[in-house]
C-alpha cells in the first residue's frame, strides 16, 4: 500500500520512532514534536508520494499531506504502536519549548480534532439560513427547529469537545475533563448566568462567577491544563490502595471549583480580550481591519498558525452570534484559488498543469495547502497576487460589515451560509478576490516552459 509506504519513510526520515516525542495531526498537516529537529531529513521527506510539502515552524515539524491526512496518520498510529488515543504517544520531554511553540502545540493539537462536528454543524447552519432566506422553510416549523437542534447543539456543548481533544494534548483522563465541561454546563450555572440576576454563587466562602460557558473555548482548556497538574499530584500522593476511589474523588473535588473560581473565570476574560483586541481593529478603522486580516491570513496558514483566529471567532459567536473574521479567511480561501489557476497559464507542463488545476478545486473547496505549498510558494509574486487579492476583498467584506451567524469551512459551497441580506456582498467579494489574485499573478509571473516553475523557500516569503 503506498500510504503505508509513505509514513514507514517518514518516519525514518524524521529520525526514526525513538526521535518522535509527539505525533498528531490537524485537517491537512501530519504534526510531530521531535526530540532532536537536525536528524530530519527535509529534501527526502518533499520527494514522498502524498507529500505536498514541509516546514519546521516554532519546534513544531509539519508535513502537509493534504486531505487524506487521516488515513496517513491512522497508518502512522499503528507504526508507533500507538493503540491507545490515551497512551503517551510521547516520551517525556528532554528540552524546553517558548511559550509561542506550546501555544501553537495546544491550539492546533485541540481544534484539529474537533473541525470536523464543527465544520460539519456550521454548514447545517448556514443551510438553514440559505433555506429561510429563499422562504423554502419557515423559521417557525419543526423541521427547522430539529435541524437547529443539529447546527446548534455542536456549539452550544462545544466545551464537551474540547474537553477531550485537550485531555489528550495535556495526558489528563478524558473522563474527568468530561467532568469538568459538565460543570461549566450545568443548568444551575448556566440559567442563573442567561437571568443575569446574580453574579456569583459562594463555595466555602468564595466566590464562584455566574458566566454562561456554552460555546466558550479558552475557559475549558485552561481547567483542563489546570486537571492536569491537579490528577498527577493528587495521583502521586495517593496510597495504592485508595488511588482507584479517591484519586479520581479529590481530583474532582478540587479541581471542579478551581475551574469554576479561576481558570473558567480567566479564561473568558481572555477569550473577551482577544475578541476586543480585533474589534478595535474594526473601530480603528474597517479598511485597516480588512487589510491586516485579510493580508496575512495566506502567511499564518503557511506557517502553520492560522488555528489561532478560531478561538477568536468562537468566542465572537459565543458573545454576539455572530463573526466578521470567517468571512474574511472565506476570501483569503478564494484568492488563493485565483492565484493558482492564473499559474495554469504560466507553465506548458502537462504534469504541472494537472497539479495546478487539483490544487485550484482544492482551495475553492476551502483546502488551501495543496495551491500554498504545491504552487504558489514556489513563485513569491504569485504569493504576493494571492496576498493582495486576499486583502482587497477582505477589506470589502470588512467595509459592507459581512457576519456569517455560524462556524463554517470557508468553501464556495458554504455561499449557501450567506443567502440573504450578505449575499450579493459575498458575490462581489469571491468576484474581487478571484480576478484580483488572478490579475496580480498573470500580469506579474513569467511564463516557464520547464517542468519546474522557480522556487523560492519560505524564509524568502516570511
């Protein structure tokens, strides 16, 4: 089997079993936190069949595979002998990481997990919409509540979710962080914060905030951090005898209202403040907003942090139902298609031509890695075409104020998301990412007549 082939020769590539620390993966990308990063063998691991490309990014050594990800990373699993989700698929760790290296570790060792409920719901959402919106179904049937039961019911538990993708980023029982998401959600709580007619409730004498968590995302990764630290000590200093009884116990005990009184409490200031820190680009100025958003998002998802903007937009559905920053990676997705069909015309290569065309589908489908690192990373001015269409139509979306009401993938077939009082402004938007990306690259890239269009690395482009 070739996939199989493949991952038997990445792992030797990277060093070998005993050199990978950590494996996962996100949507497109095979991620590993490898033990010494100067055995990896980066020229051999580029030439593998089902490799679209690499990059060492923040400690972090990524592989894009592209949309088969998790068929490559279910044969990677039974290489490592990793039988168990819940096993150290990791041995201890011998050098330190930054700060910013850990983060990017957490957020996308979290969130890629769990894309696809909330990929999956926020396209049901956006159907419902589009079907309100053409008067196909009325907002008052039942069919529409059940379908919003299905759309919504992702986001309204969404803590449940993250409680255990982060229980296996963090090596904590998965059912313990159930526990602790339980609590964050339970009725008490979350219907005295929805009456708004206490702000706290009192626990031996302290104060536990009154805060709606559903749908919250830093609150709960923080208080399974916080689980972490709480099993392993209680576990450590627990008799044999009683650890399968009160190990569990006390750590429940102990670590439920410290979520509940500390890291819940600061993980919604956080989520609050991150949210704030955006809109006061907005209140600065839309174009300004637009720019920076849109501008960037090509080069945070080449270096592999563009999981950071979710927590973001999560917390804007939580707070306001809705967000401005999905809209604009939307356009991003749909310059990086111009960009890349425009290379089609700059190359005579059969077999260049044919990777270009995937490639374009693919980001029109909202899977950008292949045009990134197949295409447009090899030509800085075709990266620049896709950076500037990027930018003019996300300051467009940013100026007309476009709100998607849901978590969706930014696809084109997720315009249905759309239908109604946005939806010419949507049209207009894919029309000036497009042509402009398009535009840009044509007029500005030479045409190649080699099978191989000019490279340039991504230190160049960064």
């Amino acid at each position: 089997m070739e996939e199989k082939e493949t991952v038997i020769d990445i792992i030797k590539f990277v060093g070998g079993k005993e050199n990978i620390k950590k494996a996962w993966h996100c949507m497109t990308r095979l991620r590993f936190d490898l033990y010494d990063d100067s055995l990896i063998e980066a020229n051999e691991i580029k030439q593998l069949k089902g490799v679209i490309g690499e990059q060492l990014q923040s400690d972090q050594y990524q592989i894009i595979m592209g949309t088969n990800v998790q068929k490559y990373y279910s044969i990677l699993a039974e290489e490592l002998e990793l039988e168990n989700e819940e096993d150290d698929t990791v041995y201890t760790s011998q050098k330190k990481k930054g700060l910013f290296s850990r983060l990017l570790d957490v957020v996308s060792g979290v969130f890629g997990p769990i894309v696809p409920a909330i990929a999956g719901a926020g396209m049901v959402k956006g159907i419902i919409a589009g079907l309100i919106a053409l008067k196909v179904l009325s907002l008052e049937t039942e069919t529409v509540k059940i379908l919003d039961l299905i759309a919504s019911s992702v986001f309204y538990f969404l803590p449940f979710f993250i409680a255990v993708s982060a229980s296996k980023i963090f090596k904590t029982n998965m059912y313990l962080s159930i526990a602790i998401a339980a609590g964050f959600m339970y009725p008490t709580l979350n219907d005295a914060a929805k009456l708004g007619e206490i702000s706290n409730f009192y626990f031996i004498g302290l104060p536990v905030p009154v805060i709606n968590y559903a749908g919250n995302v830093i609150p709960i990764i923080l208080s399974i951090w916080a689980l972490s630290y709480i099993q392993r000590n209680v576990d450590k200093y627990m008799p044999n005898v009683l650890k399968t009884v009160f190990t569990p116990t006390f750590t429940l005990l102990i670590g439920l209202p410290f979520a509940l009184i500390v890291t819940g409490p600061l993980g919604s200031y956080v989520g609050k403040g991150l949210a704030f820190m955006v809109d006061s680009l907005f209140d600065i100025s839309n174009i300004l907003a637009g720019v920076v958003m849109g501008g960037l998002r090509p080069l945070e998802i080449v270096f592999g942090v563009h999981h950071a903007m979710t927590p973001i937009a999560l917390q804007n559905f939580a707070d306001k139902g809705y967000d401005m920053l999905m809209p604009m990676m939307f356009m991003t997705n749909m310059a990086i298609a111009g960009a890349t069909f425009a290379m089609f015309f700059k190359t005579t290569s059969k077999s260049e031509r044919s990777i270009i065309v995937s490639a374009t589908i693919s980001a029109l489908l909202g899977i950008t890695e292949p045009a990134l690192f197949g295409v447009l990373i090899k030509n800085r001015k075709a990266f620049i075409g896709c950076m500037i269409g990027s930018a003019l139509a996300a300051t467009f979306f940013a100026v007309m104020g476009v709100k998607i009401y849901g978590y969706i993938l930014s696809s084109i077939v997720s315009l249905v998301a759309y239908v109604g009082p946005y939806f010419s402004y949507a049209l207009i938007g894919i029309a000036i990412a497009i042509v402009t990306s398009f535009l840009v690259t044509y007029f500005t890239v030479k045409s190649k007549t080699k099978n191989t269009l000019d490279t340039v690395t991504l230190k160049d482009i960064g």
